[in-house]
C-alpha cells in the first residue's frame, strides 16, 4: 500500500450472495461470505478511490470511508449496481449472484399439508449483471471485473467464462469442499481479455484485491 493511484477514481464493488425469497420467511441462498468484496473496497479507498459497495446479505460492519448500498435479491443488486455504474471508472463484481429465483413469492408462509406431498419450486432465470454492464458499457473505457468460481479445468473453463460475459479481466478461483468461502484467505488465477493471466499465490483477500486493482489501474486511461 501507499500509492493512492486512485485517487479522483469511482469504483463500484459487489459483495457478498444475494438470497431470492419464495415465501416471507425463506430463500434460496449461497455461502458467499462478502469478504473478498469487503477486502476489494478497503483496498481501494485505501488507494484513494471513492468507492461504492453493493453488499448483499454479509452482515459486516460497513468499511470507513465507503458508501455502502444494502441489497437482497439479484433484482435489487442489479438496480443498485447499475445505478452506481453511471459514472464509475471500474467495477468489480464479486458477489455470489443467484443465477435463477423461485419464479413465485407466496405472500404467506408455505405450510405443509398432512399426507401431501411437496409443491416443487419452479426457477427462473435472474439477468446476467456482469454480462449486461459489459455488452453496454455506462462510459467509455470502464474496466469491468467477474469472479468465477470453478471446481475444475479452472483455466478452460475461466477462458471461456471471460469471453461468454465480455469483461476485462476474470479472477477464478478454485473452490472445493474447504476453501474459499467464508475463509480469511484465497488463491486465484486472474484471466485478461488481452490473453494475460495472473497468478495470485494463496494469501490474504486483502492480497488478492491489492493484485486485482493493480491490474485496473493498468487499464484506466
Ligand atoms: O456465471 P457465473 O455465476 O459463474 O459468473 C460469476 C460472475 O458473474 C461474478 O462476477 C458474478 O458477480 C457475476 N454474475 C452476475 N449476474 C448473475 C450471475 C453472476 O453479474 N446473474
């Protein structure tokens, strides 16, 4: 740290998983913990930037020097994502997005019936953020970072990742049974649309989030 090369910089990160409600009292969810996004927007406030988080679900003290945007589904994440993007330099999307969402919301509580048998719970599919916001970029020359989490063939399938949502650059990691959710550290490989990949040994979060905002900084005009 001590460079504050982004200063005059607006970035907008997400955090954390978003939970889709079927019913007032239950979600689908996933164990996203929020602190690689939490680690993400420390480090750029740090480094000068004025920084939006758009937390989703991590119940974690918000970080000083930081607007912090509450949200719970991938509607509401989207909204407020969008919205802080209008005049963002780079955003970095690293929160668990649910990729589907119960397709009803029963306004009362499910009961379970004596001798009936379950009603399935029919999905649909949420909007690809990330996807969106590099297909239609809010300015030129935004930067725009995923995450993927693959349990395999990490480099293929991060590969092809990148070029199926059009972002700049793609931070894998590879998550098995005990790493990487709700742990304090993270190894990762960050693929560039230019063909360039990174390594980033196992470490810290706050790490792997000073890495991926050297590589955004290379790429703002
Ligand atoms: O497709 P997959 O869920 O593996 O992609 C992960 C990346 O895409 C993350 O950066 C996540 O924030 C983003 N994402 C999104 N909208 C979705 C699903 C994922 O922006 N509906």
């Amino acid at each position: 740290a001590g460079e504050p090369d982004l200063a005059g910089r607006h970035v907008v990160v997400s955090a954390g998983g978003t939970r889709e409600p079927f019913d007032p009292v239950r979600f689908l969810g996933n164990r996203s913990s929020g602190k690689q996004g939490y680690a993400l927007a420390r480090t750029a406030a740090a480094r000068g930037a004025r920084v939006t988080l758009v937390a989703a679900n991590t119940g974690m003290p918000d970080p000083a020097g930081v607007d912090v945007v509450p949200v719970g589904t991938a509607v509401q994440l989207r909204e407020a994502v969008l919205k802080a993007a209008g005049d963002a330099d780079a955003v970095v999307m690293a929160a668990a997005v649910a990729d589907f969402r119960p397709a009803a919301y029963a306004t009362g509580k499910i009961k379970k019936k004596d001798g009936q048998e379950p009603e399935p719970i029919a999905l649909v599919r949420n909007p690809d953020i990330l996807a969106e916001m590099a297909a239609d970029r809010a300015r030129p020359g935004q930067v725009i970072v995923g995450f993927a989490a693959e349990t395999d063939d990490v480099v293929a399938n991060g590969r092809a990742k990148l070029a199926r949502k059009g972002c700049d650059l793609l931070v894998v990691n590879e998550v098995g049974e005990r790493k990487t959710f709700g742990s304090e550290e993270n190894e990762a490989l960050v693929l560039g649309a230019d063909g360039s990949e990174t390594p980033v040994p196992h470490g810290p979060k706050e790490a792997l989030a000073e890495i991926v905002w050297d590589l955004v900084a290379a790429r703002l005009d």
